[in-house]
C-alpha cells in the first residue's frame, strides 16, 4: 500500500520534477484550472519540494484567471478560457505574480459536460513560460478518458513533464 495521497506514476514524476529543478536551483509556480491544484499537490507530496515550488494558483473560474493572473477578459471573450491563448496569459501572470523561474499553466474540459465540437471533453491546453526568456511552449491536448478523473490524470502528467528541466 502507497503512502502517498496520489497515484505512483504521478509520485514518481512529481519526484524527478523536484530533485532535478532543485539540482539545477530552478523555482516553479503553476496556473491550474481544470486540474484543481493536483499538480501542486503531487510536487507537495514531496519532501523537499518547498526548495522548488515557489506558489500555485488555482483559478477555476474566469473571474479568478482574471483577478489573480491578470488574464485579460479580451482574451477570454476572444478565445474561450480552453485555448493556447488564455494558457499562454495565465503562464505569464504566474511568473509575474512569483518568485519563480518557470510557470505551467492548465485548463481543459474534463467533463461529463461542457465540451463543443470544436472543443470536445478531454480537451486541454497547457502553456510554460520562463522568465527572462523568449522561450514559449503551448499544446492542446485532447485526452481519450472513460471519465472526468482520469482527464484531470493525464493532464496533471502532461504538467508535470512539462516542469522538467
């Protein structure tokens, strides 16, 4: 039996996350919506991971994308808060709100509802911004998923392997 809250594949990679950004003196901070802090949750599983996890923001809602990283609501209105756009602009308000090196920031559609045939259930969008650096990285993503918790597994593994150095 696990000690650990989480499943041990996100376990382990939350671990390799932490001790090679701690190896290299790199912070994080993370934007999670659809995940629901679970990303933040596997690296705080870790014993050491405060060396490395500067803050987590979870902004479920629009308001929250807005008001705590500075989305602008053009972008939301524009584009829909599951889009590279809004990934890309909640990445950046997490590196401007921190003390962090590098931000990955999510939001999707894990359903039952709320999926669109431009945008179906299993969809999500994942942004990483460095600071200091030109370097952008965005996907979108759509997971084939039984059900709501495994959308939200498999995007807290994408997030995470998107933290390694």
């Amino acid at each position: 039996m696990s000690q650990f809250l989480l499943p041990e594949e996100i376990i382990d990679l939350a671990r390799r996350v932490v001790e090679e950004n701690r190896a290299i003196g790199r912070k994080i901070a993370l934007a999670e919506s659809c995940t629901g802090g679970l990303v933040a949750a596997a690296l705080t599983e870790i014993a050491g991971s405060s060396a490395v996890l500067d803050r987590s923001f979870v902004t479920y809602s629009n308001e929250a994308k807005k008001e705590m990283l500075g989305v602008a609501g053009d972008v939301i209105d524009a584009f829909g808060a599951v889009s590279i756009a809004c990934v890309y602009a909640m990445a950046q308000g997490a590196l401007q709100h921190s003390e962090a090196d590098v931000a990955v920031a999510i939001s999707g559609i894990a359903g039952p509802e709320g999926g669109s045939e431009q945008k179906p259930v299993g969809t999500v969008v994942f942004a990483r911004a460095v600071r200091y650096a030109e370097e952008r990285e965005a996907e979108s993503k759509v997971f084939e998923a039984s059900d709501r918790s495994e959308v939200r597994r498999q995007a807290t593994l994408c997030a995470l392997e998107l933290l390694l150095p």
